[in-house]
C-alpha cells in the first residue's frame, strides 16, 4: 500500500519509503511462522558478503542445521529485520568455536552464523559523485560579472556574426570611439592639465625602481620613498606581510610581534592566521601548517572563545616560536635571468592524509651558460576531513 515515510541511517544517509506491506516469514527448518510489516526500498545494501570464502574452515559442526546454509556466497539481502522481531526470533544457545571469533547463535528460524568479516574495498554506486567532489575540493564556485564594456562585446557578437561557406564564424571588430580625440573641448583641457602638472614639478611618492633607465627618467624625493617597499593592500593590518628590497631585488617578509603567553582559542587562532598574506605560496611549507591547525580546531567542536585542549596549544605555540624565522628568509625577485637562452618550467606534486599541494620551478640558461632554479609559485590545500576511497 502506499506510504510516505523518512528513513536515515549512517552516514545521514537517508532514504525515501512511498510502499508498504506484509508478509508472511516461514521457517525451512521447523513450523515457525510469523507476519510482519516491511517498508518497501530497492535496495537494502550492497551484496554480503562482499567475497566468496570457503566455510569449510570455519569447522561447524554437522549436526547444526543453519537457517542460511549459503551463507558463505555472496547475496542479495532481501529483508532486514526490525528489533520487534529479531529478540522474538532469538532463542536460548549459544556458543563460539576453538575461541575464535565464530559465534554460532540459536534462532527459531535454524542456527546462524556470526562472524568478523574484514573487507577493504568499498563500493559506491556513486562514483562519478566522488570523482567531481575530488576536483572540487575546497573549489569556489563562483560565476564571474560582466562588465558593460564585456556586455556589450557579448552582444556585438550575437548580433554581427556569420558563417562563411567554410563553416568558419565571422564577426566585424567592435570599435569603440576616442573620447579625447572626439570631443575637443576635453582633448584641450587634457592637454593644458598635463602640460601644467610637468611644469609644477609633482613628485612621486611611495615609487621606486630598481632599473637605471627609469630611475634618471623621473624625479624620485629620496625623502618620500623608501627602499624597501610593502607589496599589497593595508599591510599595517597583517599579520605577515612581503616587502620588496629594491637594492638588493630581494622578497622579504616580516611578522608582527605576537605574544605567545596569550591564551589561545579560535578566535584569536583564526584572525591571526586569516591575515596571513602571501599570494604566491612562497611559504607554502609553513601557511599549511596553520591550515592544517584550523581543520584541527573545527574538528575539536569547540566555541569560539574557549581556550583549545593543550595538544593543539603546544602546536601553536611551537608555529608562533618558528614564524618568527621568516624574517631572515629573502627570495630573489627576478625568476628570469637576463639575456636567457633556455626557459624550462618544471612541475611537482604531492599529497598525504593531511594535506596536498604543488609547485612549479623555473630554470634558466642564459648566454654565458650561467643557469639558475627558482620557485615560481606554489599552492596546498588541507585534505577533506571526510576521506574518499576509490576502487
């Protein structure tokens, strides 16, 4: 008869029931029967068990007459059986054999067998679920704006293109009108502001170069721009920001004093390691530490500003004492040499259950047969907390 009803099992897996019904349940072995109600699904689960074993080696006595005398091949499971039959069915005996992990259990429906089975392959009708989720680990899934100027590109193509007899598309080039060349009053005004702003002699602040070229061309205060410069927006407010030495063409970092006495919780983990700014993943080997301490915190259920369990506080403390290293660390800006004959890039990966990541390295050979190998960039991502298997 129809039914609507909820199951959810492990996993929160759950599953929908729209039948029900009766049915009669016959011993093979005496005169037990018994009429119960079953929630109708099409499938129970996988085939148990799993492999074919030969129960020959489970030595079970011959006079025992099991309720499932196949018990051994793997099978459909047909009915699983609620806990208002199972104690109904049970029946006094019960023994193990040579103390093994073989129990033999007494049922009015014959004896049964009970035994620890390991398997280790898994199954899921799914796969193709999992296969997506693996290249969407940690993915934003964002759908980019256009702009009006892309709008109108996006337009201009639907409404102009053709085909010509060789199947190729054709789309006139969208031009788009010089606004200073077409209005005249705004070309003069243009014209008049530039011509004022080299004549007052405004300078430059907060600009700096390292090539000569650029450095006789424009008036730099030596007063207003210093020679290290701060790469990136707000750096007062990071926790570990990148500096550029433009004497030495160097990327450095520094890190803001944090007190490692403080009491630790979340809160205070989170918004220090958020502010971690360090685009091209040149310290990749240490940020996944952080990340992989943050994946700790949200497994620990903990609130927000409850002080972490001492093993977490130990971690924390120890990547605050080796944070601070950072400061000596310098990495050569340029990653080409100049007047290169030979660029390779070159490519590694690798993963653990903790994390994964890659980075990329470039060589170069110039002309006076000089090479250098340098990091290029780099990223990692923490793994899933819910780990998938493959087979």
């Amino acid at each position: 008869m129809p039914a609507n009803y909820s199951i959810t099992g492990v996993g929160q897996a759950t599953s929908n029931v729209n039948y029900i019904g009766e049915i009669e349940l016959f011993s093979n072995n005496n005169a037990y029967h018994a009429t119960i109600s079953c929630l109708v699904l099409p499938k129970i689960t996988e085939i148990l068990p799993m492999t074919y074993f030969d129960k020959s080696n489970l030595k079970i006595p011959d006079n025992i007459r099991l309720a499932d005398p196949t018990f051994n091949q793997p099978g459909n499971i047909d009915i699983l059986l609620g806990a208002n039959i199972f104690w109904e069915l049970l029946c006094v005996g019960q023994f193990q054999l040579n103390n093994t992990r073989l129990t033999i259990q007494k049922t009015r429906l014959g004896w049964i067998v009970s035994v620890s089975y390991f398997n280790t392959t898994l199954k899921n009708d799914v796969l193709n679920d999992q296969l997506v989720k693996f290249w969407q680990i940690e993915e934003v899934d964002f759908k980019p704006a256009l702009s009006k100027a892309e709008q109108y590109c996006e337009n201009h193509f639907l409404n102009n293109f053709t085909r010509n007899d060789k199947g190729q598309f054709v789309v006139s080039i969208p031009f788009k009108n010089n606004v200073i060349q077409g209005t005249p009053n705004l070309y003069e005004d243009h014209k008049k502001f530039m011509n004022e702003y080299e004549q007052l002699g405004f300078e430059l602040r907060k600009w700096l170069t390292n090539k000569r070229e650029l450095y006789d061309k424009f008036y730099i205060n030596e007063n207003l721009s210093s020679k290290i410069v701060q790469l990136g927006e707000n750096e007062a407010n990071k926790t570990l920001g990148i500096l550029w030495n433009a004497n030495q063409d160097n990327i450095q970092y520094t890190i803001m004093s944090i007190s490692e006495n403080s009491i630790a919780s979340k809160r205070v983990i989170l918004s220090i390691i958020s502010q971690i700014f360090d685009p091209l993943g040149l310290l990749g080997p240490i940020i996944i530490t952080a990340k992989i301490l943050l994946q700790k915190l949200w497994q620990e259920k903990i609130s927000w500003d409850e002080a972490i369990p001492q093993n977490l506080q130990t971690i924390w403390s120890q990547f605050l004492v080796e944070l601070t290293a950072i400061n000596n660390i310098s990495i050569p800006r340029q990653a080409v040499l100049s007047e290169y004959v030979s660029i390779e890039l070159h490519g590694f990966a690798d993963a653990s259950e903790r994390a994964y990541g890659c980075c990329i390295y470039i060589r170069c050979v110039n002309s006076s047969g000089y090479y250098s190998s340098r990091l290029l960039c780099a990223k990692s991502r923490v793994a899933l907390i819910k780990q998938l298997y493959f087979t």
